[in-house]
C-alpha cells in the first residue's frame, strides 16, 4: 500500500510538473510579447496574433486530439501530448519570423486541453474514493504554481537573457515530465477502452454541455477582472512600481489555496461546491469593482478571487459523472470552454471601457458573468433532478 501510494504521488508529481510547463507557456508568452515583437521587427498588435494562436489551437486541439487519442492508452496518450507540446515550443523558440512562432504557438496550444484534461482523468482513476478531486486538484496544482513562481521568472529571464528562452526552457520541463509520466505512472484504465464514438456521444449529452456552458460563462468574471487589472492599477491609483507584479502573484497564491479548497468541496458536492466558488467570483468581483483606486485593496481583492478560481476541478469531477463511455472528450471540452471564457471575459469588459464605463465596470462584467454561471448551474441541476425522476421508474419497473 505504501508502494503504490508513493507511485500515486509521484505520478501526480510528473503529471503536474507537465501542466506547470502548459502553464509558463501560456502566460509567460503574454508578458514576453513586447521582446519578441521588437526582436522580430513586427509590432505589437501584430505579435498579439502569436497568442490568439495559442488559444486557436487549445480551441481546436481539446476535441480534436481526444477523439483521436481515444484509440491509444492513457498512459501513452500523455506522454505522446506533453512531446508534442514540447516539440511546438522548441519550434517557438527557433522562429526566425513571426509567421513560424504564430505556427509554433498554434501547435503548442493543439495537446494543451486533451493533455490537462486527461491528466485530471487519470489521476482521479487511481484515487481512492473519496479522494479523486483532491488527485485532480493537486494536477492543476503545477498549472496554479506556475503563475505564482514560473511565469515571474520568465518574464525576469526574458528581460536579460531573451524570449527564446522561456519556450527552451518550457520544452525542456516538458521532456523530463514525458521521462516521468513513462517510468512512474501506472497503466490505469476503469472500463473498456474508449473509441471515437463512444467519445463523439459527448456531443449529444445535455448533462455535459450544461457544465461546459458554467465555465465557459461563469470563469469569464475571472477573466473579465484580471485582464485588465494591470492597467487599471496604473491609470486609477499611485501605486508603487512592486505592487502590481506583487498583487498579480497574490492572485497566484490565492488560486493555490482555493486549489486546496476546491478538491475538498468538489468531494463533498460537485454542485455544491461550484456554487460556493461563483458565489464568491460574484463577491469579489464586486469588491474590487468598488475599491478602485486603492491599490491595495485592489491588490486584496485580487487575491480573494484568486481563491475562487479553481472552478474547474468541480465541473472536472461533475462530467466525470455525467459524461458516460465519454470521459476522454468531456475532459479535453472542460479545458477548450475555459478558454472560450478567457474570450468572453476580456472581450465585454474592453466593451464596457470603450462604452466609457471607468474601470470599475470590469468588476461588474465579471460578477455579471458569474452570476450567469450560476444561472447555467442552476439548469443544470435541474437537468439532473429531471433525468434523476426520468430513471427512477425505469429502475423501478425492471424490478
């Protein structure tokens, strides 16, 4: 028993160290963007397209790659995604121009959701029961590390050392997670193999649209709030130089803390505990909307809604339930709706400021998207209690 829960932990330890790189590779990509504009003689607008990029290939590779990797083990379908994310960032690195790091982006973000997706199946399947949100949550872990300690480093090293080498270093990471993941990771896989279209009947399920739709709405309050906080530190307050680099790590450690949080709640009650979460997205949402102007009350509230940004280890663990013989697609899904909430957030909040709203109608946009996730949950709930009533005399009379 000892054995195999060291193994469980180590598994989980090689698994997080892979979206901790995913995490680097992301947002550290973001702060960079001005180096490697400048380096490849393009503007800055233009470069922004290397991180659309990114988001296109998520978008398209969650489905994509989880329907397709369906016919292959678990096991080596992970370490086949973490190679492939290496080898899109070695090619970031090398680009010569910014029409090969748009191309090196995109097929970076291609394994981004299938692999986060996957990795939280596959450490809920060797939890114990009880336990498997705590395992999925200590996965996301390494994505949550990585912007309290990863992406500051980064963007430090970029400064001295250049951009190129936060993607060296992310394929590096990459490739020790993939050693890892196939010298330490069991060959766990509960029921039959999964296929194409077994996977595709995701598609065709209420129950896991419905909890795609939460994320997809209710993490665009996240969104809505911190892609624009740094500016509005710097037009709305006097803040010293440290404190948005300082307040923009608070929300990193805030997001550890409602890690550890959220795989509790999620064991308790998936529902349950995703209200409690947008709930609070609401409410802090709303605190910082009322607090601009002091910086450091901004700086609190973004800390606070932090904690409520592990959403997605409750709506994991709510299409576990749901999503049948489709667990591989629903999983990969959960990650591609997170980042169609990192559109829709920053897209209505930039349109509340072009309407002349002051800063403190992104605070109102985010709690008015987390309030519209509470809303898709409430439906969902009732969904369930309708399918739950539907069963019920099925079981009933076959009796």
């Amino acid at each position: 028993m000892a054995t195999q829960d060291r193994q469980g932990r180590l598994t989980i330890l090689s698994l997080a160290l892979g979206a901790f790189a995913i995490g680097v590779s992301e947002f550290a990509a973001m702060g960079l963007l001005p180096y490697y504009a400048a380096d490849l003689v393009v503007s800055e607008p233009d470069a922004g397209h290397a991180v659309s990029a990114y988001a296109l290939g998520v978008v398209v590779g969650a489905p994509v790659l989880a329907v397709l990797g369906s016919l292959i083990p678990r096991k080596l379908l992970l370490i086949l995604l973490i190679c492939f994310f290496g080898l899109g960032n070695l090619l970031s690195a090398m680009a010569p121009n910014l029409t090969m790091l748009i191309a090196g982006r995109f097929l970076a973000g291609l394994p981004h959701g299938a692999f986060l997706g996957i990795s939280m199946l596959f450490a809920a399947e060797f939890s114990p029961e009880g336990r498997k949100a705590r395992g999925v949550a200590q996965v996301l872990m390494g994505l949550t590390l990585a912007n309290v300690i990863g992406v500051p480093l980064a963007g430090a090293a970029g400064q001295v050392f250049g951009w190129r080498l936060c993607f060296v270093v992310t394929t590096g990471i990459a490739a020790v997670s993939a050693l890892l993941i196939a010298r330490l990771a069991p060959n766990v896989q509960s029921g039959p193999m999964p296929s194409p279209l077994r996977e595709l009947s995701a598609l065709a399920n209420r129950a896991v649209w419905m909890t795609l739709l939460v994320g997809a709405i209710g993490f665009g309050g996240v969104f809505a709030v911190y892609s624009y906080f740094s500016a509005a530190m710097l037009e709305a307050t006097d803040a010293p130089a440290w404190a948005i680099p300082a307040a923009l790590s608070a929300f990193g450690v805030g997001g550890v803390l409602g890690n550890l949080i959220a795989g509790r709640l999620a064991d308790w009650s998936r529902l349950g505990g995703a209200l409690l979460l947008l709930a609070g997205m609401v409410l802090m949402s709303l605190l910082y909307s009322a607090v601009i102007g002091d910086w450091m009350m901004m700086g609190l509230s973004l800390f606070l809604l932090g904690t409520t940004a592990s959403l997605a280890i409750p709506l994991q663990m709510r299409l576990m339930d749901v999503a049948g013989e489709a667990q591989t697609l629903a999983a990969a899904l959960n990650h591609a709706a997170f980042n169609a909430a990192n559109a829709l957030g920053p897209f209505l909040a930039g349109r509340a400021l072009a309407a002349g709203h002051g800063w403190n109608a992104t605070g109102q946009v985010g709690a008015a998207l987390a309030a519209g996730g509470i809303v898709m949950l409430g439906l969902a709930w009732m969904e369930s209690r309708s399918r739950t009533r539907r069963v019920m005399p099925a079981v009933v009379a076959g009796a």
